[in-house]
C-alpha cells in the first residue's frame, strides 16, 4: 500500500491541473462512444514534460492503453468490488489525511455528490453485540484523533471489517440514516447497531475531478496486474512458442560479433582434461556445471573450475584466444592446463535460448499488442491522430 501510495501521490502531482472537460474540444479518439479529447492528452502529455523523452506520437500509444485499462475496469465494474471498494476507500482516505487529495464539494445545496462511508464490524455468528460495540468504540477513538482509517483497520482481515462507500442514500438502512442525522458532516459518528452488524459511519465529500483521475489510475493498475497472466496466456511462452517465434524473426537476432557456447575448463593437465571431456560431451551443457562437481566429488583427480555459458568475442581471454585465436591468456597456478568444450557460433544465434531475455522481451509485446488490438475491437475504438499535429509539447496551445 505504501508503494501504491507514492505512485498516486506522484500521479496527483503530475495531473493535478489535468483537464476539465470542454466539450467543446477537439476529438482525438472514441472508446465505445465516448469522446476522448485533445485537451486531455495535451495535459497529460505536458505532464510528463522534463521527465520523459517519449515523443508526442508515441506517447498517444500509451495514454490510449492506459484509457482502454480504465474502460476494461469499468466492463468489469471493478469500482463495485468489494476488495476495490475497500483497498480504494483506504487509499483515498490516507491521501486525504496526508492532504494530498484536495476535494471541493460542488452542488452541496442539491444533495448532488454526497458519499456515505460506512464501517461495519461483522459480528460472527452468536457473538454478543457488546463485544462488537466494545471493538468499534476503540476503532471510534483512534478515528475521532485524526488516525487515518488505514492505520485504523490495515491490521483486521477482510471477513471482520467491511469499508462501504454508498452514492445512492435511498439504499440506506433506517438505523445509517438516524445515525448520519445526529453526526455534523465530516465527522465520524458513534458506533451504532443494526441487523448487519455494527457501524460507523461519515459524510463525506463529493468526488471531486482529481479523486476522478486517481481512481481511474487505480483501476487501470489492477487491470494491468490482473489481465498481466492474460497477456501471458496469448502465447503461454511455452518453449514452442517462443521457438516459432525465434525461428519467424531469426534475421532480427543476427550478432555483430562471433560467440563461442559452451564451457571454459581449468584443469591439472592434458590428461585430466580427457577424461573432462569423455565424461560431459554426452550431457546436455546445462548438466556439466553438476555433473563435474559429482565427478570431483567421487575422485579428487577430477579437481578442476568450469565456466558455462555463452561467450562473445571480447568477453573472455580465455575463449579469444582458444576458440577466435586472438589475443592471449595467463595460465592459472593452480589449474594450468585450460580447455574448451562446446562450438563456436558465428553470426546467427544457434537457438532462441542464445538471446532468451531479448527474444522473451520481444514476445511480450507482441503479446501485448494482440491483446491491446482485442481491447480496441471490443471497445469500437475511433482514431483522429492527424489532431496530434496541433500538440505543443511545451504545453502553450
């Protein structure tokens, strides 16, 4: 939660003068009917001025991501969650009571905006409503002080304590609505009982535009987190896949320089390194490393170091001069005799695990890209991008 946090209180900083909605405004893009303005990304864009290099076309990319994330939250109605609805009441109360989240109520004469936030402590089955009032009485205490309701309750599992925010007030219990008419808003009020355990309960303010584009940039994290095993599971990255996938971009990973993949052995002699070779050149290389510390193990002639792996010329003066015939190497006192067990692979890479991590990086966007391409589909997504040619990224229309 610290770390959510920090993001959302950089997030704040970064958009805290984020756009209005001028309707007015040019259309830069639709999600499933609605309009995405120009004003908006411009603000967004400018955001980011001074701590990104991401060019203004670029950054379009990422900032439709990021709204076709929220609509997905939304698909799933993730704001109606009871875990959402807990972690995000927590999170917006610790931002207010660090005043970092400032809300202005508007249309307060008209009852428009008003939340209800409620506390219940669950009473278990047969459990005296006295022990619950009791609990509650604490936790009134420590919120009546100026303790966040984070500190309050981050230490109560769920299935005890149950944090609601209630929009709609005709869906109010009579007992919330007694309790709401004898507690000035803003404040907490006493613990009080009804049939669904015991409560505390506040007015509070409205949702204002910044708690807007906080709770969007909170869903749109718990989609990124939820849907990151479903980008996973457009290709699984299962070794065919990944090989398929190597082997249909093959030219991409061409090296500018030879690599040597094997193992580079120090031993006591010639001798020692024969029988080295006798016994791993049958095993897959992922099993020397063991294999031979077995062997040293059983027999102290087999007494030896080895360095598995793939090399590129230039990396180690052992294999520069062994297998690229350049350069030279000091023998080591204690294991002078050195050799080299494996094959030399020039340009082309000999499998996808030779550049695994770069392959794997690759894969993952692609993945990314088909699931972002579904997203557009699915949302009827429209896209004016000829507009972006009217952004100032000094942020002066």
């Amino acid at each position: 939660m610290k770390k959510l946090c920090l993001f959302c209180l950089m997030f704040i900083w970064c958009c805290q003068y984020l756009y209005s909605g001028n309707n007015s405004d040019v259309v830069l893009f639709k999600i499933d009917g609605s309009n995405i303005y120009l004003s908006e990304y411009e603000d967004y864009y400018r955001s980011i001025d001074g701590m990104s290099s991401c060019s203004k076309e670029d950054y379009f990319y990422y900032f439709l991501r990021y709204k076709l994330k929220v609509r997905e939250a939304i698909e799933r109605k993730l704001d109606k969650d009871e875990k959402f609805i807990r972690e995000f009441g927590a999170l917006r109360q610790e931002l207010l009571y660090n005043k970092s989240l400032h809300c202005v109520k508007e249309n307060e004469q008209n009852g428009d905006n008003v939340v209800i936030q409620i506390l219940t402590y669950r009473l278990r089955q047969n459990e005296d409503t006295d022990n619950g009032l009791n609990f509650m009485k604490i936790l009134y205490s420590e919120l009546s002080s100026g303790v966040s309701i984070i500190e309050a309750t981050r230490k109560y599992p769920d299935e005890m304590l149950k944090i609601e925010e209630i929009h709609d007030l005709s869906a109010l219990l009579n007992e919330t609505k007694e309790a709401l008419g004898r507690t000035p808003s803003g404040e907490y009020s006493k613990p009080f009982v009804s049939p669904e355990g015991v409560h505390i309960v506040r007015e509070t303010s409205c949702e204002c535009e910044t708690e807007t584009v906080l709770k969007h940039a909170y869903e749109a994290l718990l989609i990124a987190e939820l849907d990151k095993n479903i980008i996973l599971a457009y290709g699984e990255f299962s070794d065919y896949e990944l090989e398929r996938y190597f082997k249909s971009h093959k030219k991409k990973y061409k090296w500018e320089y030879p690599h040597y993949k094997g193992a580079v052995v120090h031993c006591k002699s010639k001798k020692v390194a024969s029988k080295i070779k006798r016994r791993l050149k049958k095993l897959p290389m992922e099993q020397w490393t063991d294999r031979l510390n077995e062997l040293i193990e059983d027999n102290a002639d087999y007494q030896s170091m080895i360095n598995v792996g793939l090399f590129s010329i230039g990396e180690n003066e052992y294999v520069d001069k062994l297998a690229f015939k350049c350069g030279d190497f000091k023998a080591m006192d204690e294991y002078p005799y050195t050799f080299l067990i494996g094959k030399r692979i020039d340009y082309m890479p000999d499998s996808y695990k030779d550049v695994y991590e770069t392959l794997l990086q690759d894969y993952k966007q692609e993945r990314e890209k088909l699931y972002f391409g579904d997203l557009e589909r699915k949302f009827k997504v429209e896209k004016y991008i000829d507009v972006l040619k009217t952004v100032n990224s000094c942020g002066s229309n």
